[in-house]
C-alpha cells in the first residue's frame, strides 16, 4: 500500500541526525522505518513516520529542506528467497525498484515488512496486489 516518505538532506557532521531524532522525539513522532544513504559530504535520510504530515510540518519548522515521496509497504515471506515474491511480479511489469529497506516491526501476518521505492508506484502497487493476493492469499499491507 501506498505511504508518505520523507526525505532529508544533512550534513555530514557529528549530531546532525541526532537533532532530527529529538525534533521528532519531542513532538511524539515515532520513525517506523529508515535508511540513510552517504556521499562525503551529505546524507540522504528516508524514513517513514506514524503520522508523516505532522513530521512534515515539524521538520519545515526548523529550517529542514524535505521532499515527500509515495513509497509502497509490503509484507514479504520469511523464508530463503521470499523476497523473490515481491521483486518478480515487479520485474515481470518493467518496473524498477529504485531502492528498499526494512520497516521496523512485522505486519499483520506477522511477516516482515519492506520499505519500496519504485519508478511506477501506482502499477507497482496494482501488480503487488494482483500477484500477492494470487500467490499467498493475503494483500499488500498497509502501515
């Protein structure tokens, strides 16, 4: 199902995430998922939140440049090429998986839930639903 990324550039400097954290700490703000991409000089932090508008908002707030961005939350199998199930269907459409990484907690079916951001997320999400209701019985879960 489709959810809210945000995205923020830092500086790479000792304390720069360490201030995003407390930021959102303070407002009750919960980050279920995250990965932060480096190069030398900035980071590219990618989260998911309990309440993205809100995270949004408090992040403009102080000053942070963010993007927002439709990203897909998936269940995918726990076993030995589970994630087959997901990346497959995806393939198959020509859709490319521009990167992924892993929600903090498991989803309704107690699997693990992965993070997607694709080049076509409307088709992706309409070729995971058609595929993984076929193939395991279950929908794409929705955070």
């Amino acid at each position: 199902m489709n959810v809210k990324q945000i995205s923020v550039s830092l500086e790479n400097i000792p304390g720069m995430f360490l201030a995003v954290s407390e930021r959102l700490g303070v407002e009750g703000i919960n980050i279920r998922a995250i990965s932060v991409a480096d190069t030398s000089d900035i980071s590219t932090v990618r989260f998911v939140t309990d309440n993205p508008e809100k995270t949004a908002n408090v992040l403009r707030s102080h000053g942070y440049p963010i993007r927002e961005t439709d990203v897909i939350a998936v269940e995918v199998p726990d076993h030995p090429g589970g994630l087959q199930a997901v990346l497959k269907p995806l393939k198959d459409s020509s859709i490319n998986v521009l990167y992924f990484y892993p929600y903090l907690g498991r989803g309704e079916s107690g699997q693990p839930v992965v993070i997607l951001g694709v080049d076509k997320t409307e088709e992706a999400v309409k070729v995971l639903k058609k595929n993984w209701v076929h193939t395991f019985g279950e929908e794409i879960y929705a955070l």
